[in-house]
C-alpha cells in the first residue's frame, strides 16, 4: 500500500545536519532529474539585481515580502538537512502529529507515505532535505513546467502496488497517475442551507481531515489489499464516504463527508 501526500507550504527549515544527498532520496533513479531541477532553483534564487529578484518572486509565486525564501533556495546546496517529517510542517501533517505516534504506528507511516514535491519529484518521509519553496505548478527557466517536467519519470518509476490512497490535488495530483488501484479522496463539508444540504471544500479543513484520516489508519495498522477492503477500513474508522463514478480501469474516486469543522 501506498499513501500519496502532497507537501506542505509552511517549512521547518533544519539548523544543523550535512547537506541533502540526492542519492539517498528514494527512487535514486531520479537523481539527475532531481539535480537539474535543484541547479535551476539555486540559480534563479541566486540572482541579486532588483529587476532579477522580481522576476524570480514572479516565477515562484511569491510576494515582495518572502523574499526571504529566495534567500533559503541559493543556499540549498549546502543548507542542512533533516527527515522530511521534520521539515513538512503544514496543516496536513500537524493533523498526522508523526512525533506523537507510537512505534508500530509511525512504522506503518513511514513505510508507506509518499510525498510530492516540485522539487524532489517524491520522498519517503524519511528521506533528510533541506525546507525549500518550489511548487508543483511553478515554471522554471529552461526546465519548464515541474508538473510535466515530473510526469513522465514518475510514472516510469513509482512502483505498481496497491492499493493506492491518493491525498494529493491539484498540481501535485498531475504529477503522476497511480494507476486503477487507488483510490483519490476529496473532503467535503456538508451543511444545511436553508433545510438543504450544500456541500464545498474547505481547503484548511480538507488538509486537516486528510492527515487525521492517515493517522487514523495508522494507529490501526489497516493492511488492505484492495480499494475495496481499504476504503471498508475506512468506513470502520466511521468516516462516510461516497464514491463517484468513473470510468472502467481508471482511478477510483470517493469523496469524504464531513459534518463539523
């Protein structure tokens, strides 16, 4: 089984540790993919005339005032390096709460999450990298677009197991398909309006909700061997879930109800 995690914007950057080793990320094939893509970063941050550092806030989606995070990506060739677990510290994975998990819990976790990135194409979270700030939507100079940049080897190299519960969205879910057995989960807030029940993402809360679904499994130890028998643990797990329909031989898709924020 694998679990599919996006990663979060908030970073703890690491104050001590040697540098990031690409070689011992996971999937080492991806290492000179990896390198090409880190080189770019590097090179874009690097740049200090007023005219290059607009241009290179443009290119990462920020705003004049992070520009403090173009000075993280110059130095992230030499910044230290810690478990991923550590640097991912968004709303998702303050909802996993790895730390507090006991040993055969946090076993289960790091076995099995995934986590996708602009810049690594995809760590366990076990792997040790520097906190960086490179979305999967970005476009890089002459690397292009990371999405499709990632795609291709992805697909190419992440292993055929499943079952598969895809937590990404967006451009971090088009980074790669996980092929017919998995399944992607949405998170949905039900309220009733007017005596009628209206349903829309909360994007906080959707994090929320994945990361305590995971962990939730987690302090199971839920060893499906199928979509089915996986979202049945789920169910178990009193989450209500409702799947939508899809095509045959495609991704299974299923959305998570939730009542209360």
């Amino acid at each position: 089984m694998l679990i599919l995690l996006p990663p979060s914007e908030g970073k703890t950057a690491p104050t001590a540790g040697e540098p990031v080793d690409l070689t011992t990320l996971w999937l080492p094939k991806l290492a000179a993919a990896r390198r090409r893509v880190l080189s770019k970063l590097v090179a874009l941050s690097r740049r200090r005339s007023a005219r290059a550092v607009a241009e290179s806030l443009e290119v990462l989606g920020l705003s004049a005032g992070q520009r403090a995070e173009l000075d993280r990506n110059a130095a992230l060739l030499t910044a230290p390096a810690a478990p991923a677990a550590e640097v991912y510290t968004g709303v998702l994975y303050e909802a996993l709460d790895l730390p507090t998990l006991a040993g055969p819990a946090r076993t289960w976790v790091d076995e099995r999450a995934v986590v996708f990135s602009g810049l690594w194409g995809a760590v366990r979270l076990t792997d040790r990298i520097p906190a960086y700030r490179c979305a999967a939507g970005v476009t890089l100079p002459v690397v292009g677009g990371l999405t499709p940049y990632w795609k291709p080897a992805l697909t190419k190299h992440l292993p055929d197991v499943g079952p598969v519960l895809d937590l990404r969205s967006g451009a971090y879910a088009a980074m790669a398909a996980p092929g017919p057995r998995s399944v992607a989960l949405r998170v949905l807030h039900e309220r009733i309006v007017d005596g009628v029940p209206r349903r829309a993402v909360v994007s906080h809360f959707n994090k929320a909700t994945k990361g305590r679904l995971v962990r939730s499994l987690a302090v199971e130890g839920v060893a499906p061997q199928s979509v089915d028998e996986l979202l049945d643990a789920l169910r178990d797990l009193r989450y209500t879930l409702e799947e939508r329909p899809v095509a045959a031989g495609r991704p299974r898709q299923a959305d998570v109800i939730v009542r209360e924020l």
